[in-house]
C-alpha cells in the first residue's frame, strides 16, 4: 500500500513539475536533486527512501525557518547522506503553478494528502 501512495504521490509530483512552462528551479544546497526523475532513479539504485522537500523558497516563511533549521545543519545533511535522496520541490512567487495564493494552498494539499 505504501508503494503505491509512493508512485501515486510521485506521480502527482512529476505532474506539477512537468506541467510548467518555466525549467526546473535549482535548489541553494548542492546535494539536493531537484528532477523527480533522476531522483526516483537513484532511489532505486541505492534502495534510499526519497525525502522531499516542497518549498516555496521565496515566499513560505516556514520554509525558510525549516531550511535554516533543520536542512542546512551540518547534522542534517551529515544523516541525508547515509539514509535518504534528497528531492527539493521549489514553487517560487511568480511560478506559472502557483500565481495566487488560493492556488498555492490547493497545490500543497492535493500533493501532500
């Protein structure tokens, strides 16, 4: 069952990041992928689970505090390395997917239920 929420929540994710006219937007942090796909691959290569991050990196003051706090610690990215892919999902202000903040909220929700 959680294989398929898995494939069903990729597959909403590749979606929302396809569906743009814009390219993908590159993460600040080096060891983040940001394509679904190639993160999907290495997931399968290395039997990693995929932690993602979806963000909104100018404009989502939790975001902010959470990368500040948590995934730009030394700590943090020290245990991604050994356990996890690291997918960051950015959807900036101005993104052609979320030009209203109604929008946004649905977005979030829909990829996260």
């Amino acid at each position: 069952m959680i294989k398929y929420r898995l494939v069903i929540l990729l597959s909403i994710i590749y979606t929302a990041t396809f569906a743009q006219d814009d390219a993908f937007v590159k993460s600040k942090n080096e060891s983040w992928l940001v394509n679904v796909e190639e993160a999907y691959e290495l997931s399968k290569k290395t039997n990693k689970p995929i932690l993602a991050n979806f963000t909104g990196s100018d404009w989502c003051g939790w975001c902010k505090k959470l990368s500040a706090e948590v995934f730009d610690t030394p700590e943090f990215n020290e245990w991604a390395k050994e356990n996890v892919i690291l997918l960051e999902l950015d959807f900036p202000e101005g993104h052609s997917c979320l030009n209203s903040n109604k929008h946004k909220t649905e977005v979030f929700n829909k990829l996260l239920k």
